[in-house]
C-alpha cells in the first residue's frame, strides 16, 4: 500500500508565520518553503525522510547605522498539540511524523520546552552593501518505517514564530 501525502507545509498554511516588525533600524520577516514528504511506503525497511526551510530576512531601515539583529524561529505543535509526536491528519486517520532541527534528526524543533530545541540566527544589517540579508535554515522531516496509514493525503499545520 502506499499513501499520498500533500505538504506539510502548505502555502495558506505558512501565511500564518509572525509578520514583519521593525527593531531599531532592522525589520525582519520570515517566510517558508514547506516539508513534502511525497508518497509513504509502509513497507520500506527504513524511515521517509524529507526537508523543507525556514528563511529569515532582516532589512536596514533608515535612520541609524549598522544594526546586528539576533534573532530565534520556533515552530508549533501542530494539531497534535505535543512535540513529542506530531500527527498528520486525514479525517480522523494519523500518521506521526516530526520535525527536527538537524540532519541527524536528533533534536525536534519546536520552542525550547518539552525536550524540544529551536533555532537561532544573527545578521548585521547597514546602509551599504548589506541593507537586506537573508539566512536560510533547513527544517527536516521524518516519517517513522512501518505506519500502517490509511490511503490518501495527510496533512498538517504548522506555525513559524520568529522572535528577534
């Protein structure tokens, strides 16, 4: 049996990440390029892997010099509510999944509570060469082997905070 999944992440989805807002001389904002995991195999002898980004920006607004910006992106529960184990959804259907701030997906990211890490950053934005930066940050998904997942296409909801 294999099983179509849409992305994690979907565009409407990703509008929902905290908007631009302004930091003495930076605005920044963040935008995503979202988590597809494509078609599950449950009988595949290991886990199906993927990877989306999280991409944050900061600008230089006038007046003021040089600004250093630091800032953090955390990510929701979704609609499971738990970073322990987050759930795709089809009707009343679940499928696991998490997402995970490294490759080795060792640590899922989330907010920093509950054994979950988050992602930091920093840039130093100017009036010259360097009046916009942006930082891309990989978000890696992972699906467990061996789910017996009814067929069709789960998805979920994640929301972006980030925080500088």
């Amino acid at each position: 049996m294999r099983v179509r999944l849409v992305s994690l992440f979907a565009a409407g989805v990703l509008a929902l990440a905290t908007p631009a807002r302004l930091l003495a001389g930076a605005g920044c904002s963040v935008s995503v390029v979202g988590v597809n995991f494509g078609l599950y195999d449950p009988l595949a002898l290991g886990p199906s892997d993927s990877a989306g980004s999280v991409e944050v920006t900061c600008d230089y607004l006038p007046p003021g010099g040089a600004t250093g910006v630091s800032y953090d992106v955390a990510l929701s529960t979704g609609t499971s509510g738990s970073f322990l184990q987050r759930y795709m959804a089809l009707g009343t259907a679940r499928l696991p999944y998490n997402l995970y701030t490294d490759a080795g997906r060792s640590l899922v990211w989330g907010n920093g509570s509950a054994g979950s890490g988050f992602v930091s950053g920093g840039m130093k934005v100017n009036p010259g060469a360097h009046s916009s930066l942006t930082n891309s940050h990989t978000v890696y998904g992972r699906i467990p082997a061996g789910v017996d997942a009814a067929l069709g296409s789960f998805s979920d909801s994640i929301v972006v905070t980030l925080t500088f």
